[in-house]
C-alpha cells in the first residue's frame, strides 16, 4: 500500500505541473500574489530589501518575519530592491566571495518577494504610510558602503532619498539588524538600536557598530534582542535581530516588536 500511495502522490505531483497536453505548465503571473498580501484595509508598507542571504543580500529570517507580523497586523505590502550589482557574491557554503559570479540585487530580491518585487527607484512616499528595511550584510554592502567605508560611507541615492521623503513627511520607517545605519548616517540625530554596546562573550558578535552610530552622528540606544527602541520624535523603530547570537524566535520577536511599533505609528 506504501508503494501505491507513493506511485499515485508522485502521479499527483505531476499532474500538477503538466498540462492536458503534457507539457510543463506556465508558471503563475508574479502579480497573482505576494505572500498572500492582497490589497487590505491596513497601512500600506513598503519593504525594502538588498538581495537574498546573510552574508551579501537580505538576511531571509529576517525578511521573512517582517512580512509574517505585517500580514498579521493587517497591512498591505509592496517589496522593492535597488536594480544594480552586488558588491560581491559569497559561497554561503564556505563563507567566502564566488569570484567568478556576478549577482543582480532586484533580481536576486525577488527570491524572497516570490517574483513580485518594484525597483526601488519608483518608491514614494505619497503611495505608502511606512517603509521598513530588513537586515544583512545586503544592506551595508548593496545599499550602502557602510562594510568597506564604515563612519565614511556613502548610502544608495534612492535608498537616501526614501529615507529622507519619508521622515520629511512625518510617516515612520523601520530598520532591523545593521539596517540602522542607513538612518544613522542620512538622518542627523535620529535614535537607533543595534543592540548592545560590548561584546559579553560573543552574545553580540557585532556591537562595535553602536560606536560608528554615534561617530555618524546618531544616538546609540541599548536594546536586547526582543526589544525594539521607538523614537517617537522622528519616527524611526529599529530592533538588534541577527546582531545578537540568539535563538531564532527570540530574533521573531524582537522583529514583530519593531513591526508593531511602526503599524502604531502608521496608524496615528
């Protein structure tokens, strides 16, 4: 019976795919859903990514958590990427560059975004009553130089011009991870979390950066991982996530923290 169940759900899987005439069916159309975020009555959101995988592009868990508590705070959600180069490509397998490989940030995004994924240049702020951006590497790597740069780096145009349309028109914007350095660097004064601000035996692998915080001339603020700091003056959520060695649903929690912190502020 096992082999009959197998030979009719191998069948099935096939049938899936094929079509009358056998041949492989055309893929859905990328418009036909994104993570089941059709249009709802919540703020729209806007989420910004740099790739996919840690090390050169959005940090999946991550990307992934903040599109779960958005759908679950009712928003509606549209993903957008940068159309240019990554920095480099990393062997996720060997933690080193693929020197031979060359990876496109929009096009690699819209593994996370399922296909539907907008070029960052045609984001406004007018259409949408927030923007978050997801952490990784991707982000101090693709829409920033912040990894080779630090303190000096220069921050994408259009990622720069987001973060200034949106904080110009009072609508909050969220950041996880080592995102916060991009509002660190392009809004003067503003008030991030990257967590903690030494090391305590490789908890926080990463707490050097609450130093370049400061040095871009931010306001450091401590946080633990679940936590997310709110400045409510301009606006800005941000939350430690993957800057801390944690368990993967302590890194959820944290990010559903800083989603619910802006859906509050989205919704005033």
């Amino acid at each position: 019976m096992a082999g009959v169940r197998a030979l009719m759900a191998s069948r099935w899987v096939a049938s899936a795919f094929l079509s009358a005439s056998g041949r492989l069916r055309p893929l859905p159309s990328p418009r036909a859903a994104l993570h089941g975020s059709a249009p709802r009555a919540g703020p729209r959101v806007a989420v910004v990514l740099s790739g996919c995988g840690v090390y050169d592009g959005t940090e999946i868990h991550e990307a992934s958590a903040v599109l779960v508590h958005l759908s679950r705070g009712g928003a509606e959600v549209q993903l957008f990427a940068p159309d240019v180069p990554q920095l480099h490509v990393i062997d996720h397998t060997k933690g080193q560059p693929a020197e031979s490989e060359t990876r496109n940030v929009l096009r690699e995004s819209a593994r996370i975004a399922r296909g539907k994924i907008t070029d960052l240049a045609q984001l406004r702020a007018a259409d949408h009553a927030a923007v978050i951006f997801p952490g990784g590497f991707g982000a101090a790597k693709n829409l920033s130089t912040f990894a080779v740069d630090g303190k000096d780096c220069r921050v994408h145009r259009d990622v720069e011009r987001v973060l200034k349309e949106f904080h110009e028109a009072g609508k909050p914007i969220g950041l996880c991870c080592i995102a916060p350095v991009l509002a660190a660097k392009v809004l003067r004064g503003v008030e991030v979390t990257v967590g903690h601000e030494q090391e305590e035996g490789g908890r926080w692998p990463y707490a050097g950066t609450a130093e370049a915080v400061k040095a871009l001339g931010a306001k450091h603020c401590v946080k633990d991982v679940t936590e997310a700091h709110v400045d409510r003056g301009n606006k800005v959520v941000t939350t430690p996530a993957f800057m801390c060695e944690a368990a993967l649903h302590h890194i959820y929690d944290g990010v559903g923290a800083m989603v619910r912190g802006v859906l509050e502020l989205a919704r005033k």
